[in-house]
C-alpha cells in the first residue's frame, strides 16, 4: 500500500528472505521519503531522533551513497566517509529498534 506497484514487484522478484536482501537502501529511501508522516515518529522521537526531517535524510542518503560506493567497489570513496557514515548508521538503527 506504501510503495508503488513497480517496486512491489521488483521486491517480490528478488526472492530475498528478510526485507534487507529485498530492498536497496535507494529503495528504502523512496519509502520512508514517500511515507514521511507515516515513518517521522521514528526518526524525530525517541532517544536517538534526528534533530529535523533534513537532517535524517542527509544522514540516510550519505549512508546510502557510502554503502554504494563499498557495494560496487568503487575507488572514490573519501578518507572521512567510513567515520561520517557510522555515526547516521547507529542513529539510524537506534530509531528503528526504539
């Protein structure tokens, strides 16, 4: 019902058996953008929250690009992305497990 019927059907194609082999982190993305009302209780409350909307979403699409460049083993990575994107990645985790 959150997400449109292309990728429902990509997902269900994936055959994954949780939902993180199912979605790519761009897709997650999509999701939780496209559904902000339904997702910002988690994100901006809580121990762990996220100051805004804004400040979540730099730390999820950092994450994402940091994670895309290791996934496909790209060489352009920069000497701080590892320590930049660790921090969003356990706030991140925080959120959802709050």
């Amino acid at each position: 019902q959150v997400v449109s019927q292309d990728l429902y059907g990509k997902t269900l194609a994936r055959r994954a058996n949780t939902i993180d082999e199912a979605l790519t982190p761009g897709e997650c993305i999509e999701i939780i953008m496209g559904n902000w009302p339904s997702f910002q209780g988690i994100f901006l409350s809580g121990s762990a929250l996220f100051e805004n909307q804004r400040k979540f979403q730099t730390a999820l699409t950092e994450v994402s690009q940091y994670r895309n460049k290791v996934k496909h083993g790209r060489s352009d990575i920069a000497y701080n992305e590892p320590e930049l994107c660790r921090p969003y990645t356990e706030q991140i985790r925080r959120c959802m497990q709050s």
